[in-house]
C-alpha cells in the first residue's frame, strides 16, 4: 500500500481509540526526550545523593553545586515538562479522536524546548552558572542559562496553545459531544495554570538574561523571588494537576470505573484554577517586609480552597476504583475491593502508589510546611527537598510511569518488554522514594540545611555539630535515594527495551479484550446498592480518614515543637 | 449532535462556565495575578526606607 | 455507565446528586480548612512564634555603617573560636546581623530572657539566617532589612548556618558560611 493512501487515522486494537498518525509521533517525540531527560536528571541526582551521605562524599563542592543545578532543571522542569506535553497532546487528540490543531507549531514546541534545554545544559556543565534551579539574582549565571530557560518556556507555552487549538478543533468537528471527558478537563485544568506560570517566568527570566547580558544594570532580589515563584511553584502545580487526571484516567482503563461525580471531580478542578497558584508564596513566608495578610491569605490558597480540592481528589479517585470493584461482585468487607486489585499490573500500581505517596508524603507535609510560623521552622532546610520529593517524585513521576506503561502499547504500537522488572518497578521507585523523602524530613525538622556540599561544616572555627541522628537520617535517606535512582533506572530500561524490542502490535490485530464498564456489569446482577450504610465507598471513607487524623497529628505536632523555639515577634 | 442546541440554556450556569475553557484560562491568570503577583509587587514596593 | 476519558454520559451532570461517601468527606475536609485558616491568624495572638513585618529598604553602605558602630560600641572580646569580635549589645537594644559570602558577621552575645531587636540584611547575595539547633529561618536579602524581636529562652551555643544557597567554590562557600550567637543566663 502506498503511503498516500494511509489514512490520517488509525483504530487502536489496544485501546479502541482512533487516533491521528501525526499527533501520534508528537506524543512519542516528547514521551520518549522526556524519558531520556529523567535518565540524565537521573544521574545527576545520584551524584547528588552521594554527596549528601555523610561519610561518601563524593563529589567536591564546586561540582556538587554544578551537579545540583542540572539535577533541579532537569529532573524538575525538563523531564516533566516533556512528559506533559505528550499528556496534553494525548488528551486532547487521542482521547477525542481528533487531530492536532496545528502539528507544525507542536513541531515547534517540541524542537525550541529541546534546544532550550541544550543550551541551559551547556550552560550549567561549562561550570560558571552553578546558580541552581532558582537562580536568584544577584547570584549571576551565563546568559545562556537563561536563554535556553527562555526559549524551553516559550516552547511549552506553545505547547499550551496547541492544545488548546485542538480542543477547538474537536469541538467544530464534533468528535465529541457535550462536556470534554474529565481527563481532558484536567488537562485544560493543567494548561491554563501552565500559560500563568510560563507567562510569570517570562516576566523574570527576560530581564534577568537581559541583565547578565549588562543591558539593566540591576534587579532587586525580592522582586525576583516574588515573580519568580509565580513560575517556579506554579510549575509544580501544573504537575499535581496532570498526576491527578493520570489517576483518573488509569482508574477507569483498570476498573472500568466513572468519577463518583462529574460535579464534585470539576469542581475541585475549578477551586485549583482559582487558587492553587496562590501557593507561589510558600517560598516567601519567611521573606522580610511581606505582609502578614498577603501571607496568609495566598499561602492558604484563600482558606485552604485548593487543600481541600486535593483532599476531595484523593478521596474520588480510588472511591472511584471503590464502587467499579463493588459493583464487579468484591463487594464484601472494608478492602476486599483494594486487596483483589490487580497489583501486579504496574499502571495500576504504580498509579496507586503515586496517590498514596502524593497524599501522605507530599500533601500532608506541604499543608504543613506552608503554614505561616511553621514555615519558620522548616523553611529552607532538607525538609524542602525531602517534602517536594515527596510530591514530585513520589506523585508525579511516579503517576508518569505508571501511564507510560499504558501508553507503550497504544501510542508506541509495542508490547511491554521485560514484564517482570516492570511488575517490580513501582514498588522499588515508591519504597525508595518514601525513605528519602522521610529521612530527609525527618533531617530538616533536626536542622540540617539543604544545598550543602558538606554538612560537617569539616575544618570551619565555628562549625556546627548536627545531631548524630540527623547524619544517620542522611545517610538513610540517600541510601533510599539509590533505591529511587535504581527504580527509574528500571523504569527507563523497560521503556527502551520495550519501544526498541518489544513485540509489535499490528495495526491490524485482533482487539484487545476491553476493559468491562463496572456499571454494565452490575447492571446484570439486577442489585440496587453496593456499599454499607449508605456509604457507596465504605473502605475509601475509612482510608482517607486515616489521612485526616494523620495530618491533624502531624498538624499540632508541629505547633507544638515551634512553640518551644526562642520567642519571636 | 443529537440534541439540539437549545438544550444547553436549561443547562446549569456552573456547567457552562465549567465548559467554558476560555473562561478557565482567564480565571487562572486574573485571580494569581491580583492576588499574588500585583499585591505581592505593592508589598514590596511599600516598604519603607531605613533611617 | 461511562469513564472519565469519554464526554458525561449525564448531560446534565452538574445536577446530579453528590454521594453520601464524598458529602461527608468533604463537609469534614472543609471544616478542617476553615479551622486551619482561623488558627494560622490566632497564632499571632495566641503564639509566642510569629514573623515581624517591620522591614525597610536599606543600601549595603547605611547597613554596613551600622554593624561597624556597634562593633565600636559593644564589642567585649575576641572569639576564642575564630578571632571574629564577640558584641554584647544591651538588652532591648537593636541587634546589626550582616550576611556576607562567607559569613555571619559580627558575633552576638545575648542574655537568656531578654528581647533584643535582631536585624538582617545581607551585604551581597541572597542569603539564609538559619539559627541551630533552634531550626529558625529567615531569609535576608541584600538592600533589605528585617527586624525580628528575639527572646532567646534557653542559654548557650548557637551557631547559624546559611540556609539560601550563595555560590562558592571548593575552600569556601555556602558550606562554610557561618555565625555565632552566645546566649548567657
Ligand atoms: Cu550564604
């Protein structure tokens, strides 16, 4: 057949989905520099933990300083801002069977952002723009630093842009009717704060390269922290955002299940657009001259609003998985519905293991950190990379991995290689991640300041003694933080494997056995209910209050130690 | 579409702003960018110099 | 029926009941965060830990200025530690703390139980006052300066380490950056 017959569209055997050629490659090209993003952040990070463990050491401080600046942009801004843009192009192409608004400008997405990141790179190894990930002026980097910073943003924004054309596009040409699916309002959810985030960075970055470059003479320092977390902090909500649609959407590809309430899941959405990138403060609570007001009332995003779309999110996602195994005939006990899940399959256990991590490490600590006196307690120290590990690798990434594993077979046409260290690997990345993101808590609320080459403040007439606990809780930490790096290691040599080697799945072959809507299955046993007492989803109730109760602890605890320290006011 | 275009009036207010993506977008920049970024911007600006 | 990678299969899902499961969470969640919202404001007048918004703009000169007449003014010793002059200003008084690539400068000696108006500032790059083993942080910037109103309620060694990266190389740097405060009974 010659190609000029090829249709645009294909039918997915694996997912039933028709799906654009073009917008197909799009999503590979970003899927797969993503993945070789997270491998290079990968490395510098494992250079990183074995700095940090007290005793190994390994690199001295100006290349530890270096290796911590590449580790940050890439690991934090590189390799997941490339996995989303392949989220984004995926929902709002594959999941409404429509076409890419505009594939030229996505060509241009994804090429200015690849050369962005090169230049930043080159950047940062030439060794004199060790500024870290914030880059806070008056410390100075290279222009080019900011360059490449500069042209990677604009290529997500325009990223943004194309996905939002394609919304239109599918709305005009009717692929879809009435409301976008839930998935797909996430990510509008996700792009709309991305377009104020990259904006915000836009409006620092500029003059600061402008200014490296001797072109404004300066720039005042809190007026670049102030604007620059509207883009660094922003950043990482897009993250929770895109992880939080992840876990929807593997949720229904697993169980067949729907969103408890298409009412409740977008009104959560909603409070995030509105509030959640009021959380740009958390960075300046500890700032000089930064009103309490204006403190208070963004740190909370306006009374906790956007916590509380969280809580709501990690509540409906698995009550969502809850009711679909109910209905699927494991309606018996608190957790018959959770033990009998399908544990071995890694997009499902991976997706579980991000929402158990992203609630109870990275959520309960980020309330509490960001409270206003706490902060004071916490701010700046090893707490910080351990909570937003916590969030970030923990939630985050691991919620990208998990849907890879989905996307292998539908977007790259291969089957999973290597099933049983994929089986393994979420297990390996979530467990190493836990420990270090606890130990490194557990190393800050002790003291112990992040960014440090050397803790032992070794041969300094004034130097201070961290307790021997905090070492120990270092070097745990780090120990599982080589756990965390073998785990994406794992994760990264099945992908290759699979894309690279993995059986073909033919355009052609037979369609995969789909996935039973949990409702047409009920429907046959003729029942009315599922659940106890009411309750649609007893065993997630129970769960999430064990959330609760822990956060309320951990709440007063807190309280309790800052009420110990020297009295300020 | 099936339903006619009519339907959507008896629809909720709250569905059709949810629907509304150019909406979404102007709502996640105005509302930071009043209540972050310019009254952030005003702080700083009004601290006062030292004696 | 449905999934929530397809369009609501309820067109009119905003007026869809909401689950007993997900009323009650959420009735509880937002209770918490109402009362999370009202305690972070009563901690200013229930809590004994607060941050002070008293701050000014400053130049790197005027503050200098002022470390160098207190270093006149109140210096009783040199650090046995460092050589670095110790300064014991009275309680009550203003308290000059400087920031510097690579360095807290000057050493504060300081009664248990008396408050003292600490200033911060930095003389070039951002830097982090991060008290130990309190574990109290602040930033201090670089023509800014804050005051805090410090009460220190145990005596003894205190050491502040940089807690906001500053640049550096091998010898010296962030790593290094240090400060002293004694508290005596
Ligand atoms: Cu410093």
């Amino acid at each position: 057949m010659a190609t000029t017959t090829m249709s645009e569209f294909r039918v997915d055997p694996v997912s039933g989905l028709k799906i654009n050629r073009t917008a197909n490659t799009l999503v590979k090209v970003n899927a797969f520099a993503a993945i070789v993003f997270l491998l290079v952040g990968g490395l510098f990070g494992i250079g990183v933990a074995l700095t940090r463990m007290p005793g190994v050491q390994l690199l001295k401080p100006e290349l530890f300083y270096m290796f911590l600046t590449a580790h940050g942009i890439v690991a934090l801004m590189v390799w997941i801002i490339f996995f989303e843009m392949a989220v984004l192009y995926f929902l709002g192409a594959h999941l409404l069977g429509n076409r890419l608004a505009t594939p030229r400008l996505a060509w241009t997405q994804f090429w200015l952002m690849i050369i962005g990141a090169a230049i930043t790179a080159v950047a940062i190894l030439q060794g004199n723009s060790s500024v870290m990930m914030t880059s806070y002026v008056p410390l100075q980097a290279a222009p080019h630093f900011y360059l490449g910073l500069i042209l990677f943003a604009v290529g997500a924004l325009i990223g943004c842009f194309v996905f939002l054309g394609t919304l239109v596009v599918a709305k005009e040409e009717k692929t879809y009717t009435g409301s976008l699916p839930l998935v797909v309002f996430g990510g509008v959810t996700a792009t709309v704060i991305a377009i104020f985030t990259i904006a915000s960075g836009a409006l620092i970055l500029i003059p600061t390269f402008l200014w490296s470059l001797g072109l404004i003479s300066q720039i005042d320092p809190m007026m670049y922290r102030v604007i620059w977390w509207a883009f660094g902090h922003s950043s990482q909500q897009i993250n929770v955002v895109t992880h939080i649609s992840i876990w929807y959407l593997i949720a229904s590809l697993v169980f067949g299940a729907k969103p408890m309430s298409e009412k409740v899941s977008r009104g959560a959405f909603l409070l995030y657009i509105l509030f959640l990138q009021l959380g740009s403060v958390h960075h300046l609570l500890a700032d000089p001259g930064l009103s309490s007001a204006w403190k208070i009332f963004n740190t909370s995003y306006m009374l906790y609003l956007a916590v509380l779309a969280s809580m709501i999110h990690g509540l409906t996602v698995p009550g969502s998985i809850e009711v679909a195994q109910r209905k699927k005939g494991l309606d018996t006990g608190l957790f018959t519905w959770l033990r009998k899940a399908p544990w071995g399959n890694p997009v499902f256990s991976g997706m579980f293991m991000s929402l158990i991590g992203f609630g109870f490490i990275g959520g309960i600590t980020g309330v509490v950190m960001s409270v206003e006196q706490i902060n004071m307690i916490i701010h700046n120290t090893m707490y910080l990379p351990g909570h937003f590990h916590g969030t970030v690798v923990s939630g985050t990434t691991m919620a990208f991995m998990a849907v890879t594993y989905y996307l292998i077979p539908v977007v790259f046409q291969r089957k999973i290689a290597l099933g049983a260290i994929a089986k393994l690997q979420p297990y390996v990345f979530s467990i190493g991640g836990a420990i270090f993101a606890i130990s490194l808590m557990g190393a800050g609320t002790l003291g112990v300041q992040r960014r440090h080459a050397d803790i032992s403040f070794a041969g300094q007439p004034l130097a201070y003694e961290y307790p021997e606990i905090a070492k120990g809780l270092m070097s745990f930490g780090e120990i599982g933080g080589i756990v965390m790096a073998l785990g994406a290691t794992m994760f990264i040599i099945v992908v290759l494997a699979s894309i690279f080697t993995g059986e073909r799945i033919a355009e052609d072959a037979k369609p995969w056995p789909k996935v039973e809507d949990a409702d047409v299955v009920f429907e046959k046993t003729g029942k009315k209910h599922v659940g106890t007492g009411g309750f649609e989803a007893p065993g997630t109730f129970v769960l999430a209050m064990v959330l609760f109760v822990t956060l309320v602890l951990y709440y007063f605890i807190n309280f309790k130690y800052l009420s110990s320290v020297w009295s300020m006011s | 579409m099936s339903e006619p275009t009519t339907s959507s009036e008896k629809r909720h207010v709250m569905q059709l702003v949810l629907d509304d993506n150019m909406l979404m977008l102007f709502l996640a920049i105005t509302v930071p960018t009043v209540f972050y970024t310019l009254w952030g911007i005003m702080e700083v600006i009004t601290i006062p110099m030292a004696k | 029926m449905g999934t929530s990678y397809t369009p609501p299969t309820n067109p009119d899902w905003w007026r869809e009941p909401i689950e007993r499961t997900e009323l009650l969470w959420i009735v509880i969640s937002f209770a918490w965060c109402l009362f999370m919202f009202g305690w972070m404001i009563a901690w200013h007048w229930i809590g004994n830990q607060n941050m002070n918004n008293e701050a000014y703009k400053t130049t790197v000169e005027v503050y200098t200025k002022k470390v160098d007449d207190q270093l006149a003014k109140y210096t009783v010793r040199k650090d046995e530690a460092s050589g670095d002059d110790v300064v014991a200003p009275p309680p009550g008084s203003d308290v000059y703390l400087l920031g510097m690539q690579w360095q807290w400068r000057p050493i504060l000696e300081l009664k248990k139980g008396q408050t003292y108006r600490l200033h911060l500032s930095s003389k070039d790059v951002v830097h982090g006052f991060s008290l130990q083993p309190e574990n109290i942080n602040f930033q201090a910037y670089p023509g800014y300066e804050q005051v805090i109103n410090i009460t220190p309620n145990k005596s003894g060694t205190f050491s502040i380490a940089c807690g906001e990266y500053c640049g550096g190389v091998d010898a010296m740097g962030h790593h290094t950056m240090l400060g002293r405060i004694y508290v005596k009974e």
